[in-house]
C-alpha cells in the first residue's frame, strides 16, 4: 500500500494492487523529501512497480534517494525470478543510473544500516 502512494493520481481501486503508467510524484516523495530518517524497501514486487512502472520517474527516484533505497532477498527458490534481478541488472549494464547509486541500494545501505 505504502509504494502505490508514489503517484499523485492514485485511484482508490489501486490502491491495494499494482498500478500502472506514468508516475505523478505523490505522498512517498514527498515524504522522503521532508523525513530523511524514512526508508524504502524494493523487495517486494510493490517497490519494484512503483520505481519500473514509469522508467524515467525511477531513475530520477533511485538516483535521489539512493542513501535510503534497499534491495535485498532471501529467496532461494531457483524456479522463482524476482523481477528486480534483471531490472537492476539492465541499470548496471547500459549504465542508467550512477554506479554509485547502484551500489549504495543493492548493498552498502544495507551494510551501513546493519553495521556489517
């Protein structure tokens, strides 16, 4: 429910699903925007749609809020694809969000949070 929120535009039908199209920025930036201690999680298939659904509103998203964005799973159910694997894969290889980015979101946030 929280990662619907990221668009303006929000129908009360959508609400609990997953929507679609183009992303007017809504409640979650502008939550994120005024508390720096929130935090997103893009685990769930809710984080990957809010950030894939409208390609260039994620990567503005990813790239702002890169200090505070996580991706991690414990999936280890061979037969099931998570779809953010090959989403941040392509990110990676045609070089569409800094490397930096990228790397703070799949892992040194979670590094720095967990003090590993």
């Amino acid at each position: 429910m929280f990662w619907a929120e990221i668009s303006s535009d929000l129908r009360p039908e959508d609400r609990h699903g997953y929507p679609a199209g183009k992303v007017t920025p809504g409640r979650v930036v502008e939550l994120m925007r005024r508390y720096p201690n929130l935090h997103g999680d893009l685990s769930a298939g809710s984080g990957y749609n809010a950030i894939a659904r409208d390609p260039e509103f994620g990567l503005a998203f990813l790239e702002e809020f890169q200090d505070r964005l996580y991706f991690g799973t414990d999936v280890a159910n061979v037969p099931q694809e998570l779809p953010q694997v090959p989403f941040f894969h392509n990110l990676a290889e045609k070089r569409l969000i800094s490397a930096a980015a990228l790397e703070k979101i799949t892992w040194r946030n979670a590094t720095r949070l967990l003090r590993l």
